[in-house]
C-alpha cells in the first residue's frame, strides 16, 4: 500500500482539549461567542459572513478548512457566531500559496472553548465521541501531600495518567525544585476535561500543578505556545517545551554514541554529533514525531538522507539510507511512527546502519540526553497573554473544592 492510500486511511482529526472560558460566572449577549485568548492567529467574522468563509479570507486551504468546520460542527453550530465574534487559527509557518491549517479554537456563547486540531495528513473529520448533548466541559481540581514518591501520590487522587506524566514532565524542568520533594510536601493540580458518556479520561490535559515543599511554593501552568509547541511556564514567563521523540529503528542497540570518536572510515579523531543504530539493511525507519518533511536526496558523505522539522525548534535527520518510502516529497506532512525510509550504507559507512541527529535551533544536541527542551523565555505581547492566561487560571481555581487524596499516599 503506497503513501497516499494510507493517508486516506487515517482518521483525519481529534478533539484535542476543551478549556473552560475564563468568562465562567459572567453573562454574554445571547448567541455571541466571547473571544478567545489567541495564542495564534486572531480571525473576526465579518457582518453576514460564516465560520468557513472567515477561514478562506485568512487563506487557509479550501479542503482544510471546510474539514475544520465540519469537524466544529458536531460539537457547536457555527451559525451561532455573529459578526464580530473572534476564532483562534493556528497555521503552518512559512507554507506558499493557501496556508495550512493547524488548529482552530472557537469560544462558544456557553462559556466553554473547543479546539480541534488537523492530523499529519492536514485533514478533518468530526470526532467521534461523545454525541452532542452528551457532553459537558469540565475544569477539576485535585490536591494532596506527598509521603515518598509524587508519582505514586499524584496517582492517589484518581488523576487521569496522562495528567500525571504532564505534571511529572513539567517539575522535571524546574531547575529550584528538589529532584525528591520533601515528606509532606503539598500539591495542587488543575487540569481540563470532557466529561460524559464514553469520553476518553487520557483526553485530559494540565492547566495548573503547584508544589509547596520545604516552605517554597513552585508553580508551573500548561500554556499553548503560537506554531502549536506547548511549553510548561513558570509564572515568571520562563518555561520549557519539552521534546518527545520516539526512537526511529524500534530497539536496535546504539553502536557509536554522541561525543568523541575515532572516524571508522577516516581514522581520525572526530566529534560525532549523532548517534548510530546498527540494524540490517532494509529495516524500516520511522519518524521521531510529527513532522513536515524538509529535505530528502542525497547529501554526501551522509548518502541518501532525510531531514525533518517537527516544531519552530526541532528537526531530527536520517542518514546512510538504503532508499527512501515510496512517494515521499518536500513538504509532505509526517506522523510520528510513519515509515520515512530504509536502513543501508550509503555513503561514507562502513557497514548497514541509522546515523540520527537531533537539532534544536539548527545545532545538533545528544538524542540520549534526559529531559531534552528547548528554553522559553515569554516577553511583550506573549508575556501578556500569559499573564491574562494566569488570572483565568485563578479564576477557575478559587470557588472550587479541591478533592483530596487519602492520607498517607
């Protein structure tokens, strides 16, 4: 099966969030929808306009944008925007001619935010659960004390684990907070939901977690970066986006790490700024993460080589190919897991291997490195919005009881 069928094969969108407005509590006119906290590209309808014609005037691609709608629909009636009212678009950067459609984010008159957001292929289909009317939009909190592990504690107060990984993932990047938090230490996590029948808990995402220990409260907020990158911000507006990437040749072993080396062709002393997986020649190789693919052809000493860019920071690289994935071309959309390439000895090589590279801000770092992020420093308008991201936040957090995790967890 080529590429192209197995794209249409895929299931083209996802419900990825839904976020409580931060107008809770406040009254807007009737069938008007508040405007979003756009960390992306504001849109405005104009008087008579629809959902899809703002999106074409913001030149999204056609297909892409009647997929987004319909996938808005099964959740909300776009009718009930009026001129005005404001949706949230984020767009592939640097793309010719109609623009790639990210995510949309539309603030309903009910209070309550939805997202929905393209896979890799770029296309949209309504989700699938729950059916409208089933459903509401929920903002939960949980709290307890800390006995030995965070994990094990967190796990005590009935978190979804994908909750769980966030806020572990998210302290990880704090460099004043102890690598083992104190017995007794306190925590406070909020985090987003759909709350029905056959909703999918591991759908929930952070928005909130803090961490009293030692007399010091450390606190980190989720927080939707413009380019769709996600980073964990400190109130400061200093964070981390975390880098996830899946190895590309399952479990074969790393023969040549990063660092150092003696050339095994040259036979000089050269710093190896990847690493190598030795693996037979025609073993699958599979991208790291979702991506756009940049460059494929030959490069080389490298031989046949495929280069990635998964966000504004991070491209990963594949070299000493034997052939690449049949219909592949610059600028095709890449899921994590898709099969990009085979392994080989093109090339400067002395036998059968992946030679991968990992680059943040166009510098190679160690694939091997623990907690791999690329800084983020929020300023000007950005620090604003966060600021603003922060008061919602709060807003949420104050009239809700917290449920507590048993004692001794």
């Amino acid at each position: 099966m080529d590429r192209d069928a197995r794209t249409a094969l895929r299931s083209a969108a996802l419900l990825v969030g839904a976020l409580a407005s931060a107008l809770i509590g406040h009254a807007a006119p009737a069938g008007a929808a508040a405007a979003p906290d756009c960390a992306g590209i504001p849109v405005t309808l104009s008087r008579g306009g629809t959902l899809l014609g703002a999106l074409l005037g913001a030149h999204v691609d056609r297909t892409q944008a009647t997929g987004a709608v319909a996938a808005v629909e099964d959740l909300f009636d776009p009718r009930e925007l009026r001129a005005g009212d404001t949706v949230c678009i984020e767009l592939d950067p640097d793309t010719a001619g109609p623009r790639h459609l990210r995510s949309l984010h539309v603030s309903t008159a009910r209070h309550q935010d939805l997202t929905v957001v393209a896979q890799s292929d770029g296309n949209f289909e309504p989700p699938r659960s729950p059916a409208r009317g089933n459903w509401s939009l929920g903002v939960h909190t949980r709290s307890g004390d800390v006995a030995g592990d965070l994990r094990v504690a967190l796990g005590a107060t009935a978190l979804p684990a994908s909750v769980v990984d966030e806020v572990i993932v998210a302290f990880s990047h704090d460099p004043d907070l102890p690598l083992h938090p104190s017995p007794g230490s306190q925590f406070t996590v909020v985090y987003e939901a759909l709350d029905g029948p056959r909703v999918d808990g591991e759908a929930a995402h952070l928005r909130y977690a803090s961490l009293r220990s030692d007399g010091v409260e450390h606190r980190i907020y989720r927080y939707p970066l413009q380019g769709g990158d996600v980073a964990f911000v400190e109130p400061s507006g200093r964070g981390v986006v975390p880098v996830r990437l899946t190895h590309p040749v399952g479990d074969a072993p790393i023969t040549s790490p990063w660092g150092w080396r003696i050339h095994p062709v040259l036979g000089l002393l050269k710093f190896h700024r990847g690493v190598d997986f030795v693996a037979p020649t025609g073993s699958p190789v599979r991208a790291a993460a979702d991506g756009v693919l940049e460059t494929i052809g030959w490069r080389g000493n490298y031989g046949r080589y495929v280069r990635l860019r998964h966000s504004e920071h991070v491209e990963t690289a594949y070299a000493h190919l034997a052939r690449f994935a049949q219909g592949l071309r610059p600028g095709d959309r890449i899921r994590r897991g898709e099969i990009i390439a085979y392994v080989g000895a093109s090339g400067l090589a002395t036998g059968p291997h992946l030679y991968y590279e990992v680059l943040i801000d166009h510098q190679q770092v160690d694939p091997q490195a623990d907690g791999l992020a690329v800084p983020v420093q929020l300023a000007g308008n950005n620090l604003a919005r966060f600021q603003t991201y922060l008061e919602r936040v709060a807003a949420d957090i104050a009239p809700r009881a917290p449920i507590q995790a048993p004692p001794g967890s």
